[in-house]
C-alpha cells in the first residue's frame, strides 16, 4: 500500500504531474487560436461553454503547437524541463537545438504529446477536485444538495449520499493514477524523442576523447617537468651538502643550479595550471624547446653531481617546433630516469642526431649498484611513448650487458 501511494502521490509523481500541468498551461494559447477557427465554424460564438467545441479548439490548435515546436529553443528548453522534473538520465537527452529533418520531426511530436497529454490532464486537475470535494462532503452539508447547485438528481437518494464520499475519493485517486501513467509515458518517451541523434553522440564522444587528451597532455606535462626538478633538486642539494666544507665553489653552483630549476618548474606548472583553471592554451611561460633549452637542461643536471656526455649532431634549430618541444621534454624525462635510478657517480652518454628524415634520441647509463632496473613507476617511459606515438614514431627501452639504454625516433615530416 506504500508503495502504490508513493507511485500516485510521491516526489517523482508529483513532479511528472507538475510537468503536465506546464504542458496544458502551454496549450492554452493555441486551444485560444483553435477557439476563433472553430466559433465561426460551428455557428456559436460560445465556445467554452461547450465540451464538444472545447476539444475541437483543442485538437485544432495542437497541429499549430507541432509547426511552433520548429523553433530551435524548443528542444533544448523542453529537454531542461524533463531534466529536472521526469526523472531522465541527463546523458539520455539532447543538449542542442534540433538540425535535421529526423530531430525536427521527433521535437515536433514530443512538443505535441506533451501539450496534448498536458491539456487533458491539467483540465482533469481543474475540474475533478471541486467535484470530488463535494461529493465527500455532500452527507454532511445539506444546502449542497439543493437543486439549485447543479447537482444530479440520483444524489438527492440516500443511497447514493452513503457512497457519494467513497465515489468522491475514487475520483481524486483516478486523477492521481491518470496523471502518473500519463507522466510516466511521457519520462519512458522522452530519450527516444528528446534525445540524441548518432551524430550528437559521435559529436560527445570526441569532445570526450579531446578532453581526455587534453588532461593526459598536462599530466605528462606535470609529470615531466615537476619529476625532473624534484630529482635533480634533491641530488643537488645532496651533493652540496657532501663537500659544503671543502668545496664552496661547487655548492654555490649546485644552489644557482637549483634556484633556476626550481623558478623554471615554477613558471611551467603556474602555466599548466592556468590551462586547468581557464581551458586557454598557456601563454605566460613558453614550453621549453631542444632548441633554447637543451644547454640550460645539462646544465642544471651537471650541477647535481651527473655526469652528461652529450653529442649534439643535429641542428636543434632547424627542428620543426613540436618534434624539439617533445624531443626536449624527452631527453629530460631520460635524464631523470638516470638520475633516479643510476645515481649521481654515473656517466649519462646523451646522443642526438638527424639519420633518415628522422631526429633520433639515445641516453645510455650503467644500471647502478644493483644492476637492476628499480621497480615501480613505470609513468616516465610510458609518457615517452605517447610523445614519441603522437609525432608516428617510436621509442625503445630496456637494460642489456649492464646498461639501462633509452632509443627514441621522431620523424621530422608528419607520416602521409
């Protein structure tokens, strides 16, 4: 009994019941239009005081509501209103206007339906509660049951007085029924008639897909620049400290090395950053390139105590501008595996050249004291990999004889 009271009078119910209620107040101006059409013809001017004229205004101004619903505000608005009072999954509804001649049609036959199916009931909820009301309370008031008040003369009989409450509560329950099958049809109709076309769920899926690729860009973006700062900071500070007594020249190389390292990875995560608060493309710090960046990159890493033996062949200037942003953000991400992993006593054998229309990468170390790879992570080389995948190259990393060796190719053409 509960629950069939919550599906008659609950929340969803009586929101779905309001929803009707909207669409009979939206009909009333084309049943008005319907109403001078159908007075002429008729031959009476009193439309409304006829039940049968009064549907036929109705169903005269329901085609007129149909040919209105072609305005493009007309889905948009009508998918909000279901939102919020059928119950729809918001993803089960269209956002935009309708575009095509299918979209139309479908917001043009909902538009109709929900007018329709409003008047009826938005006309039930006016007229049947009075009558209902009275019917209750017709045993217990005597000057209802006067002739003068309309009333049909099978209530002046005491019988009918007896069931007269019973028929009054019949009534209002059968308003409440009506009214959820009516808002239940209407919220199980709306996905197929409200909702997306193929092309607006094509439309979703690569805004999705770009946002994604937009936040896995900034993740490998933070990824690289804060890893290789918060690795080489730290050896810094560490070798500073060891010859802090016997050594100043050093530690105040390795304080100017992290100094700059840390203005630098400040300006860039501030950059990236603003990207996630504003959706704009960073502007206020310039993404490093191979070309303006790579002396100050070996620099900062040579002052934590690594040893970097670089062999630059290629002409990093002539580099077209995104293969030297990525080639830069990949050779650091190569130099701070060495220094995560390899230690600061090590050499880092960095090579870049230019063979077959394609800038290669190569950074070699010894694998440490435990000649093992340290396992864990694993983020770095997977980034390196998307980086290299996005320009159609490739990239290569393993241990052999000893040796951590880290091979990247980038074509300098995008592939055809």
């Amino acid at each position: 009994m509960t629950s069939f009271a919550g599906l008659l009078f609950g929340r969803r119910a009586r929101l779905r019941w309001i929803h009707l209620i909207l669409g009979g107040a939206l009909a009333v101006p084309y049943v008005l239009v319907g109403s001078v059409v159908v007075g002429p013809v008729a031959g009476d001017s009193d439309v409304f005081g006829s039940l049968r004229l009064q549907l036929a205004s109705f169903a005269v101004g329901l085609p007129l509501a149909a040919v209105t619903s072609l305005f493009p505000l007309t889905r948009p608005l009508e998918s909000g209103v279901v939102r919020s009072l059928c119950g729809v999954e918001p993803d089960g509804l269209a956002h935009g206007p309708a575009r095509t001649r299918g979209e139309k049609g479908r917001t043009a036959a909902w538009f109709t339906l929900h007018l329709g199916l409003g008047g009826v009931v938005a006309g039930m909820s006016l007229a049947v509660p009075p009558f209902a009301a009275a019917l209750i309370v017709l045993p217990f008031v005597p000057a209802l049951r006067d002739d003068g008040m309309g009333l049909p003369g099978v209530l002046q009989h005491t019988w009918s007085l007896a069931l007269a409450p019973v028929a009054g509560a019949a009534m209002l329950v059968a308003l409440a029924g009506c009214a959820a099958a009516c808002g239940t049809l209407l919220a199980r109709w709306a996905p197929a008639l409200l909702g997306p076309s193929a092309e607006d769920r094509v439309a979703a899926a690569e805004a999705r897909a770009a946002a994604l690729a937009v936040r896995n860009r900034l993740a490998r973006e933070l990824h690289d620049s804060v890893g290789h700062a918060l690795s080489a900071v730290t050896l810094q500070a560490s070798a500073a400290r060891r010859v802090l007594d016997s050594d100043p020249e050093f530690v105040r190389e390795a304080l100017a090395a992290i100094e700059d390292t840390t203005r630098r990875t400040v300006g860039e995560l501030d950059a990236v950053l603003g990207v996630l608060r504003d959706g704009d493309a960073p502007g206020t710090t310039p993404a490093p390139t191979l070309a303006g960046d790579l002396d100050g990159l070996l620099r900062r890493t040579r002052a934590g105590g690594l040893r970097v033996t670089a062999t630059v062949t290629a002409d990093p200037g002539a580099l077209p501008p995104q293969v030297s942003r990525e080639a830069y953000r990949i050779v650091q991400e190569g130099l701070s595996n060495a220094l995560r992993h390899a230690g600061a006593d090590v050499t880092v054998a960095l090579r870049v050249d230019v063979r077959d229309d394609a800038l290669r990468i190569s950074v070699e170390n010894p694998l440490g004291e435990t000649g093992t790879p340290r396992p864990g992570g694993g983020h770095g080389l997977r980034g390196i990999t998307d980086r290299a995948r996005l320009l159609g190259g490739a990239a290569e990393a393993g241990a052999e004889a000893g040796t951590w060796r880290l091979h990247v190719r980038l074509p300098l053409k995008p592939a055809t």
